[in-house]
C-alpha cells in the first residue's frame, strides 16, 4: 500500500507523474463540509466531489485537535472533548467508511499540509456509495491515516461533530445517517450510539 508519512515528502513528484499533478483524495471528516474544506483550500470545488466507500479502513475519533484547531472550534465541555477523526488502514474487506473522493489542485497542497498536520497519507481502494451505484468499479485514493495511540479517553469535539455531521447531511439523511453508522469512538463505541 502506497503511502506518505507527514509532511509527505515526495508527494508532489508522485503526482506529477501519476496524476497529473492533482492529488485524488478521500474525504471523510471535516473536509465533507465545503465551507470547512475552502477555509484552507480556496480551489475546493464541493460540486466536483462524487460520494464514495473506502474499503479497508475504520474512521475513529482518535484524533487529538491541535491548539489551533481547538482555538478554531473553541474550547469542548471536558477536557476530553478534543477528538478529531482519523482512519486506520485494517484491509479487510468488510470495513468500509463512506466519504467523498476529490481531485485536490496543485496548488491547494500547501493549505492541505497546514490543515492536515500529523496525518500519513495512505492510499486505499474507493468504489461508489449508496445503493442504487452501478458503477463497481474499484479506483484508488489517498485517505489520512492518524497513527498514533487511541485514548479510549477521548470524545468527539462537539463543534467538530457538528461541522463533519453538517458536511455529511449536505450529501442526503442517508448519506449522513452511513457516516453515523460507520464511525466510531476511541472506545469502541459506534458514533450512532454515542448520539442516542
């Protein structure tokens, strides 16, 4: 599995020779937000990104906001209350994630990295979301993979929640209520559950 560790040296070089410069990205978090995703990445064309499955990968809030982020967002109710979402690369077949496949610019890059701080780049097989796709066919993408330790601890930062669920609703109830489904806690818990 092709992947880039943070700040992913080589990335640029990769694309330009396979991708015509462009970097084929799997979104699954805040970035299904349009307005989230412009805020550092002014090209982002939301009307472009076609709703998609990762397979092989768990998406899970493991991942701790930076200060920044945090200072973005505001402050949660706990101190707990600072989980970002990440996924983690399992390859079995039955794990899958929903999210949105984009073509991110070149020159979008350096507000991804920024945006992105800490997160490998890991590529990952992406087939049509929902029900009525026809299409079966298999592509490949790059998702961000957090790699560090999961803090059973951690809780979703509210406004993050908020942003991510927003994002994923702007794509059908069924699209987000997926996402509600296929996500979890760092405790194991899924995130449907966490919301009842």
């Amino acid at each position: 599995m092709l992947s880039f560790d943070y700040p992913w040296a080589g990335l640029e070089d990769h694309l330009a020779a396979h991708h015509n410069g462009r970097l084929p990205l799997f979104a699954y978090g805040s970035l299904l937000n349009a307005a989230s995703a412009v805020r550092t990445m002014p090209g982002w064309r939301g009307e472009e990104c076609r709703p998609a499955n990762a397979v092989g990968l768990v998406r899970v809030f493991n991942y701790p906001l930076t200060p920044d982020a945090i200072e973005r967002y505001g402050p949660g109710p706990t101190p707990q209350h600072v989980a970002a979402l990440g996924v983690r690369a399992t390859g079995l077949p039955t794990d899958r994630v929903n999210g949105l496949v984009y073509s991110l610019a070149a020159e979008d890059l350096e507000g991804f990295r920024q945006r992105e701080t800490g997160y490998r780049l890991t590529e990952v097989s992406i087939t049509p979301w929902g029900e009525g796709a026809s299409d079966n066919s298999i592509s490949k993408a790059f998702a961000l993979e957090y790699l560090g330790p999961d803090d059973p601890a951690l809780l979703p930062h509210p406004e993050y929640l908020v942003v991510c669920r927003e994002g994923a609703a702007s794509f059908g109830e069924s699209f987000r209520d997926d996402f509600d489904r296929t996500t979890f806690l760092a405790d194991g818990r899924r995130l449907i559950d966490y919301l009842s």
